[in-house]
C-alpha cells in the first residue's frame, strides 16, 4: 500500500480543488451548463453527429457505417470533431444538443423541428429503429439484444471511469482502486466470455447493435488497444471466445472505417478527425 491509499479524512463538506484530477483536471468540474459562446457546424446531411472517436464515440460511428454498407443512403451523415480537452463540450451550441456536455450527441434534421438525441445507447437504439436494422424485430429476440446493450451502458464505466482512469490515467498509482476496478473489469471479461462460448455474437446468432455497443470497449480491450499494456495485465489473451470475437468484429470493414471518425491519436492510418463524405476515408485508408 502506497502513502496515497492510507491517511486521508474527508472533509465535512467537500469543496472542488481545480488541481486535481490529473489528466483530465482541467475539463472536469462538479457543475453543469455552458462556460462558453460557441454555435455548432451544420453540414448537408440529415444526421449530424458532434463527437470524439473515444469506444462511446465509435459506437455510433460504427453503426452508421454498417447502415451505409447495407446500401441505406439516408443513413450518410457529418460527424464534426468535440476536443474534449479542448471543452468543446461546454459550448452552448453542444449544451443545447446534449446537457450533460459527454459525447457523443446527435441531431436529426430529417425531422421537423429536428430531433436532438444523446448517450450512445440511446443513439444505436434511434438508429437502428429507424433504419430497421440491427435490432431484431422478432419479440422473442429483441428482449435479449436490448438487455445486452444495456448491459453495456451500465458496465462501461466501471471499466473506463474506474479501471481505465486509476490503471493509466491518475496522478499516481493506488493498490486499492486498481485492485478494485481490476476485479470487476475481469469478472464482466468472464461474462461475455461465457456468453460468447457458445453463441457467435453477443445477443445470439445475428450481428446487432449490441456488438457494436461492445466491441469498442471490451474488444478493443482484449485486442490491447485502450490503456497502454491494459491487455497484459489483465490477461486478456486467456478470454479466448471473446477475443475470437473481437478480432472477427474487427475484420468487417464498416468497423475498421467506423472506428477511425473522429480519432485524433494513434497512427495516422487509423485517424479521420471529421467524415463529410465517404470519399474522405481515400486519404486514411481504414484497412490499412
């Protein structure tokens, strides 16, 4: 045990320290609303996505490119850039759009007024209804396809806003949190593992969004692409069917184009800070 896990009293009443919070200290803060002027880009699709190409963002841009290789053309869309380190996040514009200032957030302008919605799940579940596709209709199905999305929305931050943050991302390492985060990212490792040894995709034997819900983070995990040398210390190589999964999820092309809008870090392969038109993945092939 470090000095950092032992000989700390809280406060009576606790007070924001502007300090602290190690990366990401200078965007978090305990109050909502704007703290700035700043209209958002419109460009001329209906669909209009604001976001950063984090597992949450990517979620939706996967979607939307499976939607297109389905030949569904009024799925195209403009996805604009939020640097969340920038606080593009806290702009009025992206407020209106979402008012818990977390991407992504989407507008739909093929309606009247147009139809503002937010959270990832919310957004693969507007999609996929309005599309007809990747949800499944039967009633007997859909049930567990939902389930399994939900699934998603509740566990992830365990595995980002705890595991992730205290693994690679906080001012110093602490045995307890990470031992804490560590065993709950593992044991829901172990579900989808157990789901996944006998199914060939999450919800059963289709491809829905609840894959595409969980691959960016639980796929892109084993696979040893989110915190650093995450993958080894969490032995993600003995998940052997989730893995297998994550790497045929990978294999589809919409994902590999899907997963790089709005991507700022990385190899420049794997980076597309806005997508306009199909013809801007020229310039980044995604399969490379």
């Amino acid at each position: 045990m470090t000095e950092n896990d032992e000989g700390y009293t809280p406060p009576e009443v606790w007070t924001w320290d502007r300090d602290s919070g190690g990366k990401f200290a200078s965007i978090n803060r305990p109050v909502a609303g704007p703290t700035h002027e700043a209209e958002l880009p419109v460009g001329e699709h209906p669909l209009q996505l604001y976001s950063l190409g984090t597992p949450n963002g990517q979620k939706v841009t996967i979607l939307l490119e499976e939607l297109l290789a389905e030949g569904i053309e009024d799925a195209e869309y403009n996805a604009h850039l939020i640097d969340i380190l920038e606080g593009d996040q806290f702009s009025t514009g992206f407020v209106e759009v979402n008012p818990n200032s977390k991407i992504p957030a989407m507008m739909d302008h093929s309606t009247s007024p147009p139809t503002r919605v937010f959270e990832s799940g919310a957004i693969l579940l507007y999609l996929a209804e309005r599309f007809d596709e990747f949800l499944p209709a039967d009633p007997s199905r859909r049930p567990e396809c939902l389930s399994w999305l939900f699934w998603q929305m509740g566990s992830a931050p365990y595995v980002g806003g705890g595991f992730g943050h205290f693994y690679a991302y906080a001012p110093s390492k602490m045995e307890y949190p990470i031992n804490r985060f560590t065993m709950e990212t593992k044991r829901q490792l172990d579900v989808l593992d157990r789901r996944l040894a006998d199914h060939d995709y999450v919800s059963g034997e289709d491809y829905t969004i609840a894959d595409m819900a969980i691959w960016p983070w639980y796929g892109q995990l084993v696979r040893g692409e989110l915190y650093d040398d995450a993958a080894r210390f969490l032995d993600a190589s003995s998940y052997e069917h989730l893995l297998e999964w994550a790497e045929r999820i990978w294999e589809r092309p919409a994902v590999k184009r899907g997963s790089m809008v709005n991507r700022t870090w990385g190899s420049e392969e794997r980076q597309l800070r806005e997508r306009h038109d199909a013809s801007d993945f020229e310039d980044a092939p995604a399969d490379q």
